[in-house]
C-alpha cells in the first residue's frame, strides 16, 4: 500500500510538471508582453488590466501549486514547519479564486464591449464599463481574499497540522483530514466557484445571442464588414471559454466531493485536467488577441 501510494505520488507531482511548466511559461508570456506595452504607452486598456492580473494569478498559482504537490510528495517533512502549509493554503485558494474571478470578469468585459442590444442598462454599462473594471478587479480580489483568510484559518486548526491528516487533498489543494469543520468552508469555495460559473454562462449566452443576429443581419441584407470576420473569430472564443469553465466546474465540485471520500484514482483524473486549464486557456487567450498571437508567432521560432 505504501509503494502505491508513493507511485500515485510521484506520477501526481510528474503530471503537474508537465502541465504546470508550460502554463506558467505563457502566462509569463502574457505578463512580459503587457508590462512591456505598459512601459511603453504608460498606461493599459481594460482588457489589458484584465489579462495583467489574470495572467499574474495563474502563473503564482501554478507556481505555488507545483512547489506545494513537491514537497507533499518528495519532502512531506517541510510541510510541518509552522506556518509553511497554513501560508501554501492560503496561496493557493487566493490565486485559485483570483483566476476563476478575473476569468469571469474579463468574459464579461468581452460580453459588454462586443454585444449589440439596446437596453438602457446595457447602453449604460457600455459606455462606463473602463470606469467599473477597476471596481469589478478590486471586488474580485476581496472575495479572493475571504476564502485565502478562511482556507488559511482552517489549515491553522490543529486537526490539521499532525502527521496522520495532512495529504494530497485540498482547500486549494492541501491534503488535510475532512470533518464537519471544513463543510462551511466547502460552502464558501463552492458559491464561490457557482456564482463566477454563472457569470460566464451569462456573459457567453448574451454574447452569443448577439453575435448571432449579426451575422443573421449581415446575411439578411447580403453585406460583408470586417467586423462580420472577428465576430465569428469572438464567437469560436466564447465557445471554446464556455466548454473550458464547465470542465472546470466540474472538475472543482468532483475535487471537492472526493476530498472528502479519498476517492484517489478520480482525484488523479481531476487534477489531470484541473491543472490544465490556466494554461490552456491562457494560451486560447493569446491566439484570441492579434497582438498577442503575433508577438508568440515571432517568437517562437
């Protein structure tokens, strides 16, 4: 049973390497190549702050969570050093939550900024949208910050500090004993996790709906724009988002689920695709951005 479980382990911490490495290489990526723009122009558009911080969240994130599942796995003894786990959970469920909120925030930028209905309230959030993403940012980060501040009291208790409950599991991803203590936390993460799904869903649907009456309109009266072309480029994106955030949703409420009943070879499967996803998405992010897209096809030979 050892053997198996230090098989598991190391396959676990091999695994994420492989997915974390290459996230966190195109999300510094993306933050070399706003930051450079940033000096450059001396200030950033809305997308761009969105991208800045999204892209700063995951690569700590990744980061983090590689140097976490390390020396969970390799050297478990580092992880009972006072403070050490209690500051790697509360890392981790930050910068977790700081990408699903900065995700959510920027579909929804793409939904207010791309989308064509005349609704007063629609109208009206068009036209201050660069004056409300600095708010939509700063509340992102506050709730980021309650379920880091709540995941670190946990990880604090001392159930969770001594040798027999402390594992691969997690808040974010912190392998701690369940009991009915961590229930209200659970429900704080998953509401957490519901309502930016939501969000997304919403911002994808209104998309959607519009970019499909335009291009009904442009067929209708036989016109071709250049805007007709990135519509349908902004439609593939929102899709491509829409089915990544519900893989990860799921993955979130399966993680948590089998937390708590230890269901190891699922855990595994989770965090297969769990950990591909700031990458992944990252990088459909740069190919949605000509800017972006360009500057990597430069570089990359």
């Amino acid at each position: 049973q050892q053997s198996n479980v230090t098989s598991y382990g190391v396959m676990t911490v091999a695994i994420i390497t492989l997915e974390a490495f290459p996230g966190m290489w195109i999300n510094a990526f993306i933050i070399c190549v706003l930051c450079i723009a940033c000096f450059k122009k001396k200030t950033l558009n809305s997308s761009e702050k969105i991208l800045l911080l999204l892209g700063c969240s995951r690569f700590w994130y990744l980061c983090i969570t590689w140097v976490y599942k390390f020396l969970s796995f390799i050297y478990p003894n580092y992880l009972y050093v006072p403070t050490i786990l209690q500051l790697a959970v509360f890392f981790q469920a930050f910068f977790n939550h700081c990408n699903l909120w900065f995700s959510a925030c920027l579909c929804g930028f793409y939904c207010i900024k791309i989308a064509n209905f005349r609704n007063r309230f629609f109208i009206y959030l068009k036209v201050k949208i660069d004056r409300i993403v600095p708010w939509l940012l700063l509340g992102s980060g506050i709730l980021a910050l309650a379920v880091g501040i709540v995941a670190y009291d946990i990880a604090d208790k001392p159930h969770c500090n001594n040798r027999n409950s402390t594992g691969q599991g997690n808040f974010g991803t912190a392998n701690i004993k369940m009991d009915k203590h961590f229930f209200p936390s659970f429900f704080l993460a998953g509401f957490e996790y519901a309502a930016s799904f939501m969000a997304v869903i919403f911002s994808a649907v209104f998309l959607l709906f519009s970019l499909w009456r335009h291009k009904r309109k442009m067929q209708t009266n036989s016109m071709k724009d250049l805007s007709t072309d990135a519509h349908i480029r902004a439609m593939k994106s929102i899709l491509s988002f829409l089915v990544m955030y519900s893989i990860n949703f799921v993955c979130l409420v399966l993680n948590m689920v089998y937390v708590t009943k230890k269901g190891n070879h699922m855990t595994f499967l989770i965090v297969v695709f769990q950990y591909t996803f700031p990458g992944l998405h990252s990088l459909i992010l740069v190919f949605s951005n000509p800017n972006l897209e360009k500057i990597l096809l430069k570089i990359i030979p």
